[in-house]
C-alpha cells in the first residue's frame, strides 16, 4: 500500500513539473506602459491608403469677369499705363509700331489660360540717361498707375508646367511673335497679370521685369464670358 502512495505521489510531481516548464517557455506581455503592451498584441496598420482619403488633384478655377468691379475712371492715351520718371519704352518715339489693331494673346488669370482677341501692345521697358534700373521701383509704379485706373491684379506669377504643355504649340507662336514678352510666359515664371473691367470691354495688363529691363503688354477685347454654374 505504501508503495501504491509513493508512486502516485511521484507521478503527481512530475506533472507539476511538466506545466510549470510549459508555463514559462509562454510570451509574456512586455511591461511597462499599458500601451506600448496593447501595440504589441495589436496587428500592424495596414500601408494602403482608401481611396476616400486620396486628396483629389486641384481643378483650375474659371475666370469670372463678374467678380471685378467696373472702372469708369477716365484712360490715358493708349497703351494706358504711364511709367515713372526716368524709365521709357523703348520705342517711345514711336509707339504706334508696337501696336497691333487684332491680335491674339494668352493671359493668366491664375487659374485659367485666357486667349484674348483685340488690339495689342507691347514693348520692353528701359531706365533712360542717368537713371539706374530698379525693378522695385518700376513694378511698384506700374502697380499704382494701373489701380489708380481701377485695375486689379490677378496673378504675380505664371501658369504652371502642365497649362504650358496643354499649350505649347500656341504659346510658342505667341512667343516669336511677342517677343519682348518671352520671359512672361515661360511656365512659373514672375509675372503681374491685371485686369480693368470697363462697361462694354476688359484691358489686360502683363508686367515683367529682370533686374535691368522690363516689359509690358496692354490687350484690350470684349468682356470674358461669365462662367456657367
């Protein structure tokens, strides 16, 4: 009988054994912070991103004529912009060469590639004798003499890379034609784009300056067709 009781006790402790080893050999949670031991049981975030949460690609915004005030502020002789002391156009002695009754040019309004059809200018802009460039001071002016006509400036800079190859072959045209107005066009390039809104037509002004010369383009057509909603 004795011998029976040892050798169930015997076997009891062997089975004790066994599971204990199996116990310790388990994962235990890592300690610490509560969280860093929920991240570690938790499946890792999936790297696909739905396509709900894709930003969409910007859409180029319509011009809306009707969003600029009409200017019935009396217009200097054409090209209409007036420059400051001690800068001309280059063929100041003859402006009416730089002048073309129907042309057809490109302007941005900052979110849409105009083609205007209408009378055209354009020239580059020279510091005269004794006078040393400024592109502040020639930008700022022509700033000041185009609002003080009621103008409104739509843009400081040009269309982007894809506007351009959307218009290459047109843009090209412009440009040999155009070109005093080259470095105006170029794909992100400085560039003031302005607007005077009268009652019965648009003037479009392009301003661009390098450090020792400038240029200028004044187009004047009927008003832009107001966008459909």
């Amino acid at each position: 009988m004795s011998k029976t009781l040892l050798s169930l006790a015997m076997t009891a402790a062997l089975l004790t054994g066994c599971k204990q080893k199996q116990e310790d050999t388990s994962v235990a949670p890592p300690a610490g912070n509560p969280a860093v031991a929920a991240d570690a049981a938790s499946p890792a975030p999936a790297t696909d991103v739905p396509a709900a949460a894709t930003a969409a690609a910007p859409v180029a915004s319509s011009f809306d004529i009707n969003a600029i005030p009409v200017s019935d502020k009396p217009l200097p002789a054409w090209p209409y912009v007036a420059l400051p002391a001690g800068y001309e156009f280059d063929y100041a002695d003859d402006l009416a060469s730089r002048s073309k009754d129907l042309a057809r040019v490109p302007v941005w309004t900052g979110g849409q590639l105009l083609w205007v059809e209408g009378k055209v200018f354009s020239d580059e802009i020279d510091n005269s004798d004794g006078k040393t460039y400024s592109r502040f001071e020639v930008r700022k002016n022509v700033q000041q003499a185009i609002e003080a006509l009621g103008g409104v400036r739509l843009t400081e800079r040009s269309f982007d890379e894809a506007t351009y190859k959307a218009n290459e072959k047109a843009m090209d045209d412009f440009r040999q034609e155009f070109s005093r107005m080259q470095n105006a066009y170029w794909y992100d390039a400085d560039a003031d784009t302005y607007v005077i809104r009268r009652a019965d037509k648009a003037i479009w002004i392009v301003f661009q300056s390098g450090n020792d010369q400038g240029a200028l383009m004044v187009a004047e057509g009927p008003l832009p067709a107001a966008p459909k909603h």
